[in-house]
C-alpha cells in the first residue's frame, strides 16, 4: 500500500538523514534522533511506514549498545538501507 502525502513528507526527512550519515554529516545519535521524531508524526495510513521506522530505530539502539564502536556507523547504513527501500517502494518520496 502507498503512503499518504503527509507520511512522504516525513518520509522524506528520514531519507536525508540516512543520507546525512551516509554522507558523515551527521552522527547515528543524530540520524536516530530523527527517526525518534518521525515516529510519532506517522499517520496511520495503511502503508506501515511507523512500523518499520519503529523498528529500524529500535535496531540502531542495539547497534549503538552491541557493535564495536568503529564498526557502528557501516552497521547501521546496512540496516538503514533496508528501511530506505521500504519507505521508496511505498511512496514516490
């Protein structure tokens, strides 16, 4: 199922924070500060966008509390690819 115009729209702001790490301009603390945010703002419109932010934040905190610290940041770029790909194949974003 697509997600509605206004779950794009903070869609959009969790893909350029998975682009802001991708790219080192931000910190994991900061990319899932974002998704904390996002969270919250998700109307409920069929398309399960909340959940599946729901638990990529939930993965970056175990990242954070289990991986080495040298090897976070690569760790959670794999798990945030996945929610990437979720969130594009929901919405034209």
């Amino acid at each position: 199922m697509t997600m509605n115009e206004y779950n794009a729209t903070v869609a959009r702001e969790v893909l350029t924070a998975i682009a802001d790490l991708e790219a080192g301009t931000c910190t994991l603390a900061e990319v899932q500060a974002v998704l904390q945010g996002a969270i919250p703002r998700f109307e409920n419109d069929g398309s399960g966008i909340a959940s599946a932010v729901r638990l990529a934040e939930a993965d970056l905190e175990e990242i954070q509390f289990t991986t080495l610290l040298d090897e976070q940041v690569p760790a959670a770029i794999f798990r945030l690819d996945e929610l990437r790909a979720s969130i594009e194949g929901s919405a034209d974003v």
